[in-house]
C-alpha cells in the first residue's frame, strides 16, 4: 500500500475509535514545567471535568498543610464546578482541533515508508509544497518534518514526533511567530483492551502563538496507571476517589521518553 494510503486509512479509523469512546479514567498525571518544576498528581475525569490532586512536588511529597490546601481546592471544586466545566469545555475544544489537524495530515504531508517493528510501521513526512495551509494551526502543522508510527494491526496511531523546519510567521510576525527548531512528541497506547489513551507529550516551541488552550508552546507531560472509572460518576464521587487514593498512596515510577 503506499505510504499516504496507509496513513488515511488508520487516521480515518483513528478519528472515529476517538469520536466513539466517552470512557473516563483515573491516571497518575507527571508534568514538568518550564522552569524545572516536577509535580506528580493523580487525575480522575468525569464528565463534568477533570478532578486532580498532586501528590509530589520536585521529588517530595506533600508537607501536611499543602495536603491540607489541596483539599480545601476540591473542596471549593465540588460546590462552584464552574472552573472544572469550563477546563472541560476548553479540553473538548482542543480535542475538536486536534481532529482537524489529524484530518488534514494525509493531504498535508508526503509520506515515505520507515523500519517495522512487528505490528508497528514507522513511515517519515515532509510537507507536501502543493497544499494549501488556510488557518493559522495547518500553517503550523505545514511547516512540519518527522515521522509517526502506525499500529497496523488496530488501526490506531502509536507516536508522532516532528520539529518545525522552517520559521512561521502571521501577518508578517504582527499577530506571532514561532522560532524554527520547535519539536513535539506524542504518543498514545492501548491502556485496556479497545482503549486507547494519550500518554506523553511533549513540546517545546520558542515564538508567541498559541491555539490549544490546554496545551502551552513548552509543557511535558506523560500519563500512567490507568484506571476505568464510571461514566456516570459525579464531581464529589471522584472527590472521594482521590481522597482514599492520597490516604494509601501507591509508589511513584518515573515515566521516561
């Protein structure tokens, strides 16, 4: 099949496994800032939001008042969601633009077959100079070189990694830019039969332009432990959750890339 074929048919699948699955996890959240701050939280989503409770802060964990504070944060959570469901709101856009990115790839990129690894097909890209890139995310995306890695056997994309190949420039740098040299990584895996979950993340781009509300030009992330939770659970549900979570804690792994 070639290359851009393979590509279309997964991302084809891909698009709908996400527009099919309203699954809600519980997952042990490690971030680090642009600074070098390192937290670890535990995170259970509901369908009103996601709830988050850190646990570790730089290596630590947390002093009996920062416990305290955090408590007191889903505390306020539970009686004025109004935070929780706009953070939701943002993250279900986010997801909506995502999408059109992942719909514009095939056409966007020129793809040309990598090394195999069993059931995992990497193929590399470069942008296509015939397409035409209309918003300001696609001239992003546009600028793009890297490789992803397909998973053959389920149809689902496993990682993409690219850098920016060239510097970008709206309205002639008046309304952003972003620096050539900018990378990001991502990648997702099946954390439970049928169940594919974002993972790890990182990017680091150097300009002014942001189009993902929840996801800022530097931020490093990575997702693990996953746990189903009910589709149905309420706010304070998962209030309880992290509270019996914090009260026997399980050890803290690093997450490497």
């Amino acid at each position: 099949m070639p290359a851009n074929a393979l590509v279309r048919q997964v991302l084809a699948n891909e698009l709908k496994a996400e527009n099919e699955d309203h699954s809600h996890w519980m997952f042990r959240l490690q971030s680090e800032s642009p600074d070098g701050t390192t937290q670890v939280e535990e995170v259970v989503q509901t369908k009103n939001g996601d709830l988050k409770r850190p646990i570790m802060i730089n290596g630590r964990e947390l002093t009996a008042e920062a416990q305290q504070q955090a408590d007191q944060r889903i505390q306020q959570l539970i009686h004025n969601p109004g935070a929780l469901r706009k953070s939701a709101k943002e993250k279900n856009e986010d997801a909506a633009r995502g999408q059109r990115l992942l719909q514009m790839l095939p056409n966007a990129f020129l793809f040309s077959y990598g090394e195999r690894r069993g059931d995992i097909v990497q193929l590399n890209f470069e942008p296509d100079p015939h397409f035409p890139p209309h918003t300001r995310e696609a001239q992003v995306f546009h600028a793009m070189e890297g490789t992803v890695w397909l998973d053959t056997k389920q149809n689902r994309l496993a990682h993409i990694s690219g850098h920016l190949s060239r510097e970008v420039k709206f309205g002639g740098g008046l309304f952003g830019h972003l620096d050539k040299g900018g990378v990001f990584d991502v990648q997702q895996a099946e954390v439970a039969p049928g169940y594919w979950e974002l993972t790890f993340l990182n990017v680091q781009m150097k300009g002014k332009a942001l189009f993902f509300k929840t996801i800022g030009t530097q931020q490093k992330f990575s997702k693990s432990d996953f746990k189903l939770m009910p589709d149905d659970l309420t706010i304070a549900q998962a209030a309880e959750i992290l509270r019996k979570a914090s009260a026997h804690p399980q050890p803290v792994h690093k997450v490497s890339r």
